[in-house]
C-alpha cells in the first residue's frame, strides 16, 4: 500500500509577476513534488486583477533531510503551513490547506424527496465521493428507510416556526458530535437562519434553475404552464441571503410542449442529482474558491 499523502493548497492573491514561480518554488526548494496544478488571473476585478491558484503537492517526503532542511530544521505539517504561511503573507495571498488522509464527513440533510439522497450515498459508497456520510438529518421521518437501508444513522428532528431555532441548535450539535465537516442540502424543504449558517459547517444548496420565477409550490407545473424550452439546477454555498449564495455548478436540459408537468419534473430531478453531486464532488476535492459572491472551481 501506497505512502503518499497529497495536500492541497488554495491560494488567492492580488496578481502580480512571479506568482507561480514563487508558490512553486516554495515546494521546489523544500524537495516536494507538485503533482497537479491548475491557476488563474481574473483581470474583470475592480481594484485590480486576481490571481488563483490550486495545488496538489506530495508531502510524503517532509521527513527527508531537504523538507527538514528548508523548514527550519522541522519535518511536520505544522512547520509547512508556518512556512507557506510566511510566503502568503509577503504575496498579500489568502490561503488554505487540506491532507488526503483527512477524510471529509458529510451530514446530508433531506425532507420527503428521496432522490438527492439516494444519488449521494450510492457515489460516496462507489468511491466517487471522497468522504463519509455519518449521518441524514429531516424534519420528516419519511426517507428513515432510505438511510436504514445503506446503515447511515437517521434523525428526524420535525420543525415549526416556534421551535425552528431550537431545531437548528439541535442540527449544530449533532454535527459537532459527529465531527461534520459539509452540510449537504439535498432537498431539504426549510430556509436556514442566519444564525445557524454563521455557527455551521459550509453548506451546499440545491434547486432547480426556475428561480426566482417560478418560486413556491409546484415550479415544474407554472413551467409547463409558460411553456419553457429548458430547465436547470443550481447548486450552491447557502448564505443568509435566500438562493443568492456563489455558485458552484449549474446545467441544464431541454424539454418540449409534448412533456407533461411529471415528465418535467423528472428531468428535473435528474439534473438536480448531476449537479448536487458535482458540487459536491468540487468541495471535497479542494477546487472550489470563494471569491464574495462567486467561486472560482479549478
């Protein structure tokens, strides 16, 4: 079995000449191997262009006496992000880092629709999502089953406009008790305060691309009432301001005047599932960055 560790690296930073060599260099001279890499400069910014830039660096060989040597006499992780950390800062560079050994938890929250869920956990069991799903949260018991059936632990905790934050306190516990570190909203009926989203993990949001002209019950049927030649999804970071968050992924497909209202709804869904699970797929792969209202997925 393999030794290697990968680590990567998010960087954000003014742009200016130099950058990829420095950032490069930085591994070069610490003998680690830059096993992929993709960057770029946004020059549409107000206040100046901004460069980006994703990095998925070998770090098995820290222990060697080159790593040690140019971290200061120290071979562990602490002393690489101290390091890197110095280099951010004279690059005036924002930055994050995660290890390949440290497997993301996904808690998955759902209402009655069961096919987000479905999608989710039958990818993460066939190894294309690179996590674990310790638990399902709903404010219904109905997709109890569904998490059963795959042995995920289930708890329905029902919410009223009364006791909406007191449910929410409970969701942040059970996700700190399970040590969660996604929210995945996969057709979860319920608006998140604000409140909770400041306390929680990030959060990845589902719906479908009629919004905002088709809100409220039924979009599918006020489509084929207007008659739409295409339908989406959207799937993106829930903020505090209602399906406004920075988008992650999105896609679409065509329907015709001879589909009906179900018919749509279930070309719907399947777009939906597709772009859930890429999203999803970006966060845990460390390829998403933020940017205010927007990503950058490198």
């Amino acid at each position: 079995m393999s030794s290697t560790v990968h680590a990567t690296f998010l960087v954000a930073a003014p742009d200016q000449p130099g950058l990829v060599a420095r950032l490069a260099g930085f591994f070069y001279n610490a003998g680690l191997n830059i096993i992929d890499a993709g960057n770029h400069t946004d020059v549409h910014v107000e206040g100046g262009a901004r460069f980006f830039m994703r990095m998925v660096v070998d770090v098995s060989g820290l222990s060697a006496p080159a790593a040690s040597a140019a971290l200061g006499g120290s071979s562990t992780r602490a002393a690489l992000e101290r390091a890197f950390g110095d280099l951010a800062q004279t690059l005036s560079a924002t930055w994050s880092v995660r290890y390949g050994d440290q497997i993301q938890r996904v808690a998955v929250l759902v209402t009655k629709d069961p096919a987000c869920l479905y999608d989710l956990v039958l990818r993460q069991r066939s190894g294309e999502l690179p996590c674990e799903i310790p638990l399902v949260l709903s404010n219904h018991p109905t997709l109890e089953p569904v998490a059963e059936s795959f042995r995920i632990p289930f708890f329905c905790l029902p919410v009223t406009p009364d006791t909406k934050r007191d449910q929410e306190k409970r969701i942040l516990e059970l996700c700190r008790r399970h040590h969660v570190d996604l929210v995945v909203l996969a057709r979860y009926m319920q608006v998140l305060t604000e409140d909770f989203l400041n306390e929680a993990p990030p959060v990845i949001n589902i719906h479908h691309g009629f919004l905002p002209a088709f809100q409220g019950a039924k979009p599918y049927h006020q489509a084929h009432a207007r008659g739409v030649k295409m339908i989406g999804a959207t799937a993106h970071y829930a903020t505090k301001d209602l399906d406004q968050g920075p988008i992650i992924e999105q896609d679409v497909a065509r329907v015709t005047h001879a589909m009906g209202p179900d018919e749509m709804s279930r070309t719907g869904r399947d777009v939906e599932r597709v772009v859930l699970s890429r999203a999803v797929r970006a966060h845990l792969e460390r390829r998403v960055i933020v940017e205010g209202r927007r990503t950058i997925v490198l």
